[in-house]
C-alpha cells in the first residue's frame, strides 16, 4: 500500500470507530425501539417463567398435583372453552364476573367520587365524618363480603356490594385528596371572575383532580373483580368465582389456575381500557419525565 492510501486508511479508521460507537445511540433515537426492545423483554420473561414451571413440573422438582403445569392448565381452559364448565359454558361464567364487576366498579367508583369531593369541599363535615370514614375503612372487606352474604342474598347484589365496597374507599381517598390538591390561586382567581359554588366544582376542582381520580380507577377495577370472586366463593352457583371454588374443592390446581388466567385476562384488558380513557380525558396533562438512559 503507497503512503496515500495508507493515510486515507487512517482517517476512515476513526470514523469506523465513531459511527460503531454511536450505533446504540441511533437505535435509540429510533421510534418505537424502546417500546419494541419492551415486547421482547416482555416476552421473554414468560416464555422463561413458563418454561421453568413446565419443566420444574414434568421433572417432578415440584409436585404438579399441588403446583399445576403451564400444559396442564392451557389443557384446562381449552376443554372448558370446547366443551364447557360443570356450571354450563365458559363465556356464561366469565359474563357473569364481569356483570357483578363492572357493576361493582361503577357503583364504588360514583360512590367514592361524590363523597369524596363532597369532604374535600366541606372541611367541617370532613372532620365530623373523618374517624367513622377511618374506622369502616379499618374493617376487613371480606368480613363485609360475608356480611352482604347474609343480608342480600347469593344472587348478584351481595357480589355487586362487595365488589363496590372495595372500590368506594380507594376512589374516595384519592379523590379527596385531589379537592384537597387543588390550586388555591386558581380557585380564588375563578372566585374573582364571579364563578358560583356549583361552576367552581365542576369546571375548576373536578378536573384539577381528574388526574388523582383517574389514578385510583386503574387500581379499582382490578378491587372490583377481587371483591366479585370473593362474593363468589361465599356462595354462587355461576361465575369464575365459582369455577375455581369447584376446582379447588377437587383438588384440581390446573382449574385453580386456569381461572386466575381468565381473570388475569380480563384484568388486562380492563387496564388498557382504563389506560385509553385516561389519555383521552386528560390530554391537557403534559407527558411525564421519563428516563432517557434507554
């Protein structure tokens, strides 16, 4: 090689090694590769975690007649969704769950969000009220899940108030704190351009805690579907509840599981709808800090 060319070689050397460098960095520009280097991630923790019960399972380092198996349970829930339940087919089980669910949720969520900005306005009822609201909180849900037992019945109202039960509290306490969070200079300026009670509530202080109260909803639903299967377990004669009920009282872990999949299922869809609502009710909110490491 003459003396030009190896020059040249030594110049395009460093730029080699400069563009090699700045690889991730571009990658990481890109749109999407975050969240695509998320999904794999994602799933390569489950196909890891599957695979060493499935292989912890058929080895016998864990007793599959206590513990299930991935195999067994997707066995499980096709044989459920072929040829239906002990209670009649899985689709009527699973809508039963949702209905005492969704109805649940709405009930407590309403509930939680009237009473709370309802305290957070009034500063003398809310100290009146505080140590009963205290002491009901204190009391274990499922008690009261018994108690709706005895006095509403097994049919649906005893799962619908259990589930609500659970609900009220957390969406109560966010959105009271939310009033409570208000900007005081924003609501003294909405009093100076002659905004009554009722328009400071509803165009001031609900949607300055509309961020606290959307919060609390992403943890309510999934209280609303534990308190439905709770309700269900006291004594049903439908619902998923039921089914892994009747599962665990013949000592069956793979229809134990199989139902904590379906509502494991539902869970996840019922979040995305949340996480879909949120970003469409408040799309004032500016994007969170987030960190750019990856």
């Amino acid at each position: 090689m003459n003396e030009a060319g190896r020059r040249v070689t030594e110049r395009s050397a460093p730029a080699r090694t400069a563009a090699a460098t700045d690889l991730p960095a571009r990658l990481r520009r890109r749109p999407g590769w975050r969240q695509a280097m998320v999904q794999g991630l994602r799933a390569l923790t489950a196909v890891v975690w599957i695979g060493s019960w499935e292989l912890a399972a058929r080895e016998h380092w864990v007793d599959p007649f206590f513990f299930g198996m991935p195999s067994g349970i997707a066995q499980r829930l096709a044989t459920w969704a072929t040829e239906g339940t002990a209670l009649g087919p899985l689709w009527e089980q699973v809508v039963v769950t949702m209905q005492e669910t969704v109805l649940g949720f709405l009930v407590g969520s309403a509930a939680g969000v009237v009473a709370g900005v309802l305290l957070g306005r009034n500063r003398l009822l809310a100290d009146v009220l505080s140590p009963y609201i205290k002491a009901a909180n204190s009391i274990p849900r499922v008690v009261l899940g018994a108690l709706f037992a005895i006095s509403l019945g097994l049919d649906i109202k005893s799962k619908v108030a259990t589930a609500a039960i659970l609900v009220f509290f957390v969406v109560f306490f966010n959105a009271f704190q939310g009033v409570r969070e208000v900007d005081r200079d924003l609501v003294a300026n909405a009093r100076i351009l002659g905004a009554g009670s009722r328009r400071l509530t509803t165009e001031v202080v609900i949607p300055s805690a509309l961020s606290w109260i959307i919060a609390s909803l992403h943890i309510s639903f999934g209280l609303a579907l534990v308190g439905a299967v709770v309700g269900e377990l006291f004594g049903a004669t439908e619902g998923v509840g039921e089914l892994i009920y009747n599962a665990e009282h013949n000592f069956d872990a793979n229809g134990v599981f199989a139902g904590m999949v379906l509502l494991a299922a539902v869970a996840l869809v019922a979040e995305a709808l949340m996480t879909a609502l949120e970003h469409r009710l408040i799309r004032w909110r500016p994007n969170p800090v987030t960190d750019m490491s990856i």
